[in-house]
C-alpha cells in the first residue's frame, strides 16, 4: 500500500510539476519570442528608414543634383538605379525643382498589378518620368519604360502635364528646412498606393528636393511574415495613433480615405477593426513612458503578450512597434497533452495495483536482506555470508556481486589492517593537471548547409555518410602528423606540433587542407553516383600560440590546447562562408607555410570577439609546376595570371579607388568566370563608391558574427 500510495503520489507530482515547468517555460519561451520578433521588426523598419535618410543627405552632396534631366537621360540616373537595385524595399527616388521640374526612377519589380493597371508593358522592369518646361513655357512630360537590361520598351509624352512636384507633401516637408524629414502618409501619386517618403532640400541655381518612396506595402509584407500564430496582432503606428504598416494591407488600405485623388483623414488604430490593437493602444496612452515591455493585457477573457517598442526620433517622428501575441498560442497545447498525461497515468495506476503489489514485494524483500548485509559491509563486519533468495535475475545477481565483493574484503582485509583498506575503498588515483605553451597550428572543418543537408536523409543515411567522411578526413589528418583534438558534430578541431614536435607544423597544415579537398572531390563524386548530396567543406587555418596539455577537472580530463589562437582559427572557417571561399589561413599561417603555395589574399578582416584586424588569405593549391609533395596541388597558369590580377584589384580597393576596383573586379569576372570572391568585392567596391567609408578606414571588414 505504501508502495502504490508512493508511487500515485510520485506520479501526480511529476506530471503536476511537468505542466507547471513547461506552461511557465512557454510563457517565458512567449516573452522571449516575442521581444526577438519586436528586435527583428525593429532592426528591419531601422534599416530600411536608415538607408533612406542616409541615401537623401548623401544625394544633396552630389555634384550633379541640380542638373535637370533632358529627355535623353540625367546625370545620376545609373546612380538611382544602382540604390534602387541594392534597395528592394524602396519603390523610387527622384528629384524636384522649385520652377516645377522633376525626374524619377522608380522600380516595376514585383508591381504586376500596377502595370495592368497604368498599360506599361510587361517585360518593363524600370520607370523613368521627366518633366520640363520647353521653350515657350508649356510643361511637357516623358515617360519611358526599361526591361531588365535597361532598354527601353515603350515611352510616352503628354502636354500641359498637371502633375506639380511643389504640391506634393514630401517637397512641401523640406522646402524650409535643411535636414532630411519623413513625410505623412499619403498616396503616391504613380501607383495610387499609401506610402511615405524620406525627403530633403538642396541648394542651387533652382533649389530643389531630393525624395526616396518608401511602400507601405512592403513594410506591411514584412510584418506579415512576423505573425506569431493566427491570432497574433502586430503593426506600426505613430503617437496619435496614425497606424503605418498592418499585416492586413486591405484593411490598411481601406483605413486611408480618398477623394478626388487627395488623402483624406488618417484614421486611428480603431479603424484596422481589431480589439487587441485598440485594448493596446488604449494601453499604450495611459502609459507615461509610452513604452511597454512584454506585458499582459486581458481583451475579450483572452490573456495577450503585448509589447510596444518605439523607433528613433531622429526619422522626425514619434513611430512606435505594436505586437500582441495569445498566451494561449504557446500554454494551450501544454495543457491539452498535461490533461491526457494525468488522466492515463491514473488509469494505469488502478489497472496494475495488484502488479504493483506482487511486484513490489517480490522487491523488497530480498532488496532488505541485502541491505543489512551491505550494512554490515559498511562496517566492515566480513564474516557472515550473503544468501539472498529471488526470481528476479538482477537481484540475484546483485546479491552474487555483494557476496563477492564481501569474500574479496574478507581476505583482503587478512593481509592489511581494516582501516586502510577503507581508506584505499574511498581514495583515487588525481592524475596531474596542467599543460605548457607553444607555437601551433589549427585547423577547423565544417560541412555547409549540414543541417539542410540531414533533414533530407534517414538517420541511417546520415550516420553513414558522416561516419564515412569523418574516417576519409581523420586518416588525412592523421597521415600528415595532425592531432585530433575532437570531433563536434561534423565540425573537426585538428592541431600541430602537439604532443609530438613539428618544425613545420603550418606547413603540414596546409597540406592537409590541400588533400582533404581532394580527398572530399572522391568522396563526393561516390556520393553524386549514389544519387547522395555533397558534403561540400569550409577549412579555416591559423597559427599562434596556445596552452596544450591535459585540461580539465579532477574527475574528468581531456588533452587539448586552449587560447585565442584556437577561436582565430574557428572564426576563419566561419568567414568561409561571407566570402564565398573553401579554405581560409591567417596571415600568420601563410607566412610560416611557406613559399610552394598559392595563396590569394581575401582581405583583412576584425573576428568576432576581437578588437585587431589581420590578414586573411585563401589557400589555392600550390605553384604552378611544382615538384615532390606540392606536385598534386599544383595550379595552372591561368590560375596563376588570375591572382596577380587580383592582387591589383584588391590594390585599387584598398586605396579607397573605388571606381577603378569596380572596372577592375568586372574585367575579373568577365574573363575568368564566376567568382564568389571577387563577386563580394565587387559589391562593396560599388556600395563603397556611392557611400565611400569612414576616412578612418583602412581596408578592413569587421564581422560580429561566427
């Protein structure tokens, strides 16, 4: 009875404390989510009005703002197109003139129902609207459409043009100020969608206006996809309540009124029609620090998370991040699975009582004989044997082990005195601790995409395949003097010139990433034939010093090397995959490697979690014609021509020359083909051609992530 009663006590309490734990850990879990869901938006909204503000006030600086377009082109047009193509959120950019004059581009991606609706043609990609004044004084407009490439695929031109850039909210905004400000919502003119724009003046012969468009739409789209759950609720809204960006855009659309062509009253949070939305901006207004963080707000009977974050001043006005998420979203299944848990573990209770009771008494009684004897053990009182009696083979052979354990005492204990054969029983054996410090070597290895790639397999598959590829690398690694200090997952930490000495421990290393890639091409050429995926691996090297030796505690100990050294190398196999490379070494590394390899020279970079940059390298193979070991890496010419290319590229690059290195990174691309490296150069060198980088800056890339 006592033994049933325990065990129904036992069992409520666990499956009670289960329910609690995981209902307050999917409260927690619900408070967490949410606040990253809110960071995220944030970061994003951040991002995007950033890039707006820093786009105008970087226009304004041109030297050609205030030329006006002819109906051939405009001076900054491929600049416009250029921010347009690296800014998918944005819709479009333009200028406007205080005597009337205008020029936009404005991107036609993903607006098929705007060009159904306007006549433009499909294959436009690009819109561009000039509007000028000719010599007898009549306004004139020129629209012309662009596909992909950038040629025109139907134009148009209209008289007495009644569009007037002086009127719009966004010219308005600026035409008194100097800084760059955020318009009101208000529909775009082009398309007829809600939006805002990021706005501000230049000077000139004729001063004018610099604008970007920003879509409501588009930040609605994001917002939608940050939905927690159906009934989760989440927008944008100002102080007063004028709401910038709702998941539904029908009703967000509809909330805006229209006539004749003219925005009407912003309507309020209460005209999206959602209770949650209105209980928190109610909320919201009662609050003197119009903040709040990850509160609970009860609308309808229902529990909401509710969270308000506020964006920076600086856009010019008070905006503000609205979520609401059902506590229910993240508790209610728990309290689904804690009912059925309770109800048939008290229906397996009441069917197997009397099991329990047989059982426990088959149990217990030997379990007690064998506790006096052990009792007895304890004490050191060897002479009386052990006879336990019990169909349960366990017990019985518990009982044979305490008998021998108790003969073998026994005996022992004829020899030497009682009391030290206790003290050797309780002692053990401290091995020594500590370790040296020494010049090494480091390689990681990481398999890309590892997750996605078992997520397409059986567990079988993929306990085979990665069985075989670690085997494949540990007899490389092993063959050329490496130290396997662990394997994590599919990742490998490997080190030189310990415990055995290696003069040449960075050499060794780059010979080993070399024929591990040849190693994984044979590897994976089976597994293509298999109809297998790749496992396609990033290497990073480097070479510094750590500590080595035996690491750990007391009761557990492993031999490895600790120090910045080792995150240096960890971090550069990380970078592999920002730079679209293989395998990268550290400028220490290529240095000690010697001169029979090819390295190409990836740029300097600042790791996560330090504060010095270093030069990082990618290992190509070895010189061209290169004899003995090197012979099998060995590059060809071409190869050869390409990174001395390269090395003037790079040049150009870090001499802040940023429109040379974009001529010279396209002449790379078009002559030796695809290249991920010299892809993402060629990005930065065009971004760092319209925004060039801080004069501080000396070529470095600082990353804040592994």
């Amino acid at each position: 009875m006592v033994f049933t009663i325990l065990v129904s006590v036992i069992v409520t309490i666990l499956v009670g404390y289960g329910y609690k734990s995981n209902t307050d850990a999917a409260v927690i879990a619900a408070h967490q989510l949410l606040s990253q869901v809110e960071d995220s938006v944030a970061d994003k909204t951040k991002v995007l009005f950033d890039t707006a503000f820093r786009t105008v006030s970087t226009a304004v600086s041109f030297p050609n703002i205030e030329r006006k377009a002819t109906i051939h082109s405009h001076p900054l047009e491929h600049v416009f197109f250029n921010f347009l193509e690296q800014n998918k959120d944005v819709t479009s950019i333009y200028t406007g003139f205080g005597d009337g004059d205008f020029f936009l581009v404005s991107s036609l991606h993903g607006r098929g129902n705007m060009k159904k609706s306007l006549n433009i043609p499909s294959q436009a990609a690009w819109y561009t609207q000039v509007i000028g004044h000719r010599p007898d004084g009549q306004r004139y407009e020129l629209r012309k459409f662009l596909d992909a490439g950038f040629v025109t695929v139907g134009s148009s031109t209209t008289l007495n043009v009644e569009y007037d850039p002086r009127n719009r909210p966004w010219f308005k905004s600026t035409d008194e100020t100097n800084i760059a400000t955020l318009s009101d919502v208000y529909v775009f003119s082009l398309s007829g969608e809600p939006g805002i724009t990021v706005s501000r003046r230049f000077d000139g012969l004729i001063h004018g206006v610099v604008g970007v468009d920003l879509s409501l739409s588009n930040l609605s789209r994001f917002l939608k996809s940050q939905l927690v759950g159906k009934d989760s609720e989440i927008m944008i809204f100002g102080a007063n309540g004028d709401v910038y960006a709702y998941p539904k855009l029908d009703r967000l659309v509809t909330s805006i009124g229209v006539d004749n062509g003219r925005p009407g009253q912003w309507n309020k949070v209460g005209a999206l029609g959602s209770k949650v939305l209105s209980a928190l901006m109610r909320q919201f207004m009662k609050d003197s620090d119009k903040s709040l963080q990850n509160k609970s707000l009860m609308v309808d009977g229902v529990s909401h998370l509710v969270a308000v974050t506020p964006l920076p001043k600086s856009y010019g006005k008070e905006l503000f991040i609205g979520m609401a998420i059902p506590e229910s979203s993240f508790t209610g299944p728990i309290a689904d699975v804690g009912k059925r848990t309770i109800l048939v573990s008290l229906g397996m209770l009441f069917l197997f009582f009397p099991v329990i009771y047989i059982v426990s008494k088959r149990i217990s009684r030997p379990l007690n004989e064998l506790t006096k004897s052990l009792e007895e053990i304890k004490a050191f009182k060897l002479d009386t044997p052990i006879k336990v009696r019990s169909h349960i083979f366990e017990i019985r052979e518990l009982g044979k082990a305490s008998e021998t354990m108790r003969e073998t005492l026994n005996v022992f204990g004829r020899y030497i005195p009682k009391p030290l054969v206790e003290s050797m029983i309780v002692n053990k054996i401290v091995p020594t601790l500590g370790g040296d410090r020494r010049m090494m070597t480091f390689l990681f290895s990481d398999i890309k995409d590892f997750t996605t790639i078992s997520e397409q397999l059986t567990p079988e598959q993929v306990t085979g395949g990665i069985t075989q590829y670690l085997k494949d690398m540990g007899e490389t690694i092993l063959d050329n003097g490496g130290t396997i200090d662990k394997y994590i997952g599919d990742a490998i930490m490997v080190f030189w010139n310990a415990p055995v000495a290696d003069d040449e421990h960075a050499f060794h290393a780059c010979l080993t990433a070399l024929e591990c890639r040849d190693v994984l091409t044979a590897f994976n050429q089976k597994r293509r034939e298999n109809g297998k995926p790749e496992f396609l691996t990033r290497m990073g090297v480097h070479t510094g010093e750590a500590v080595v030796g035996n690491i750990g505690s007391s009761d557990r100990m492993a031999y490895t090397a600790m120090g910045a050294a080792v995150n240096l190398a960890s971090r550069l196999e990380g970078l592999n995959k920002y730079m679209g490379t293989d395998i990268l070494v550290s400028e220490s590394t290529m240095r000690a490697a010697g001169e029979g390899f090819l390295f190409r020279f990836a740029g300097k970079v600042v790791p996560k979690g330090s504060s010095v940059e270093m030069g990082v390298y990618e290992l190509l193979g070895t010189r061209h014609g290169a004899t003995g070991v090197f012979a099998p890496f060995a590059v060809d010419v071409e190869s050869m021509n390409k990174v001395r290319e390269w090395e003037g590229a790079m040049d150009l690059f870090l001499a802040r020359n940023f429109v040379g290195a974009v001529d010279a990174f396209s002449a790379l691309l078009d002559l030796y083909g695809a290249d991920s490296l010299v892809d993402k150069y060629h990005t930065l060198a065009q971004s760092y051609a319209v925004t060039p980088p801080d004069t501080a800056w000396c070529g470095e890339l600082s990353f804040d992530v592994k």
